[in-house]
C-alpha cells in the first residue's frame, strides 16, 4: 500500500450527528438560527464600536477584535455541521479536510492568546490607571492584537502538518469537522507520539495563558479591594466579568477535549463537549458583551439616534 499517495488522494466521511426524521430538519434549521444570529451578533458589536466615539477605548477594540475572529471561527466548523445534519455522513476532500484541521486551530490557538491580551487590558487598566492610556496607546493595541494572530497561525502549523503527513487507511471521521484526535484514529500507524506532541503544543499553549489570565486577575482581585468604596469596586469588577465568564467557557471545554482524559474522545462526547466552544461560545459572546455592559447599550441608543437624524434630514 502506498501510504503516502492514500494520504493526499483519499477523501474522508464526516459522520456528524446521527439525526433522523422529524429531528433532522429541526436540528438542522435550529443550528442554522443561532449561526446567522452568531454572525449578526459578532457584525453588530464590530459596528457598534466603530461607528461610536465613546467605545474608542483598547478594551473595545479588543472585543471587536475578537468578534471578528469568532466570526471565522464559527464559520470554520459549522458549515460542515450544517450540512451533515441535513445530508447524513458527508465528503469531504482530504485537502479541505487538513485545511480545516489547520485554520480552524490557528483561530483556536489566536483567541487563546487574545483572551490573555485582554487580560492584559484589564490589568493595566485597574493596576495601573495613571499610566494605562501610555501603555495601551492605539500603537501597541495594534502590535498586540496583530501578534495573537502570528502566534496562533504559526502554533497551529506543528499538529496540522504532522495529522496531513499521517498515513492513513480508515475514511469515516466521527465528528462534524476534520479535528485531530479523530483523524488520527484513522491512521495506518501507532499514533501515540503524535498525541503527546499535540497535547504538549496545545496543552502548554492553554495552561500558560491560563496561568498569566489568572495572575492577571489575581493582581486585579488584590487592586480592586484596596479601592475605597463599594461602588467603585463593584464597578472594576463588572469591567471584568463578561471577560472571565468567556475565559470560563473557552478554556474549560478545550482543556476537557485536548487535555481531558482519553475515555471522553473514546466514547465520542469529544463532539458534544466541542459544540460549547466552536458554536455556543461564539453564540454567547456577543450577548454576555451588550447585555451585561451599560456603555455598549447607550452607545446602541447614541448610533440608532444619529441614524435617525440622518433619515430625517431632507
């Protein structure tokens, strides 16, 4: 057998969900609900923070930042979703399927760093108020946000190239998009080192966010109680807390997947546990970032008013 040419050549079975009858139309009319509202979510913060003044600050443009990647990142995975639930166990060329496997764990690894940027943000922010607008000046927000994409693109290059040079003699992926520990199920060979390169590329990239996110706000939490008045601490808490609810739902899901133990890939929860953070947590994000935040709703109120004089004038 030519392992080499069946590598390139093949094309793999995405299994998806096993949906049938009625469910199948619901499920899949229900997914593509909360993917255009994901889309319309993610669009609407973007243009909210840059069509009003107020939000020009580096934690806004931060939250556009990630808006603009979940909306790569969502569309990614659930394409592929989508067409699964209609269709039932789909195609997909071997070259597709690697490009997936890469760009959708360089958007993955690019939020992982980009949440500790905003850590960063806050930090700074809260710690060190006199000096914040100097550090965080709109050139070093730029240099910051574009390096998590660097750093993420260039991460995600080692397990995508070692999964696409795998030999592989099985077709059927279980899953709704190509992802590592599926694919490598797949192989012709023992695959055990590969793992341990994934989990430690992976692993070290989440824990050493993780760790510099919760010393981050372990740095904040000690600010914040010095401050002298209840208000004023309630107020820098809330700065924080759509960030740490997203940092929770982020981080805990992929750590359960990729570092988790083997028992939930192998009984198949991988791809439950991988809808909270290729499709819910893109979901959520822009509703955890309006709802709970007053500045985005009176700049909701300042664009709608601006929008309606300019209809109003003749």
């Amino acid at each position: 057998m030519d392992h080499l040419n069946l590598t390139w050549t093949q094309t793999f079975i995405l299994a998806g969900f096993t949906t049938t009858g009625t469910l199948r139309p619901l499920a899949f009319l229900g997914t593509l609900c909360i993917y255009l509202l994901t889309l319309a979510g993610n669009l609407f913060i973007i243009v909210v923070v840059h069509a009003d003044s107020g939000l020009s600050t580096p934690m806004y443009f931060f939250i556009s930042v990630l808006s603009f990647l979940e909306l790569w990142y969502v569309s990614t995975t659930v394409p592929t979703l989508l067409h699964t639930l209609l269709h039932g166990r789909s195609p997909i060329p071997s070259v597709a399927c690697f490009l997936q496997l890469y760009v959708f764990h360089s958007l993955g690894m690019t939020e992982c760093y980009l949440l500790g940027v905003m850590a960063l943000d806050r930090y700074l922010a809260i710690c060190r108020p006199l000096h914040y607008h100097t550090l965080m000046s709109r050139q070093v927000q730029l240099w910051l946000a574009g390096a998590t994409w660097v750093a993420g693109f260039s991460a995600a290059l080692v397990p995508a190239s070692l999964t696409a040079t795998l030999p592989y003699c099985l077709k059927e992926v279980a899953h709704y998009f190509c992802d590592l520990a599926p694919l490598m199920r797949l192989a012709c060979v023992d695959t055990s080192w590969h793992a341990r390169v994934y989990i430690t590329v992976i692993g070290m990239i989440n824990t050493c966010n993780l760790v510099i996110i919760l010393g981050l706000y372990g740095g904040i939490l000690r600010a914040v109680l010095k401050l002298p008045s209840a208000a004023s601490r309630a107020k820098a808490f809330s700065t924080c807390s759509s960030h740490i609810i997203v940092v929770t739902l982020f981080f805990g899901s992929a750590f359960i997947v990729y570092v988790g133990p083997p028992e939930i890939r192998a009984e198949g929860r991988d791809k439950l546990i991988a809808l909270v953070y290729t499709f819910l947590t893109p979901f959520l994000n822009p509703i955890i970032y309006t709802l709970r935040n007053k500045e985005v709703k009176e700049a909701v109120r300042r664009v709608i008013q601006r929008m309606r004089t300019v209809l109003k004038t003749p």
